[in-house]
C-alpha cells in the first residue's frame, strides 16, 4: 500500500498509450513520483525546487538529467 495515502496522482498529459507511464503528486513542499502500473510501489519524493530543476534538464535534453 502506498506510504502516501492522502496523495492526488496524476500522469503527465504527455504520457503514451504504451503504459510507460509516471504519476506525480504535489506535497506542497515536495513532489512525489511513482511508476502508474505500480501504485502501491515505491515513490520517489524530491523537494519541489529539485523536481523542476529535474524537469528543466529533462525538457533541454541535458546529459546530466539522464542516466
């Protein structure tokens, strides 16, 4: 069961049909992210300023956003 019982998750509107999907959660000071075929998985949760920090990178292709 999920350690984040109160979260609302959504997916990206940019999410492929495909099932490769992540859900993010706001946490007000942090956001949590979760892989959407296993809700009651792990969950990653970043301070809000890294998440877009995250995003930023992941949006210019930069190299040290990816693994």
């Amino acid at each position: 069961m999920s350690d984040l019982p109160d979260a609302v998750w959504r997916k990206s509107t940019r999410s492929s049909g495909n099932g490769a999907c992540v859900e993010v959660a706001d946490l007000t000071k942090a956001i949590a992210i979760r892989d959407s075929k296993d809700p009651d998985g792990p969950t990653l949760t970043l301070p809000a300023p890294a998440f877009a920090t995250l995003i930023t990178r992941l949006k210019h292709n930069d190299p040290l956003a990816r693994p």
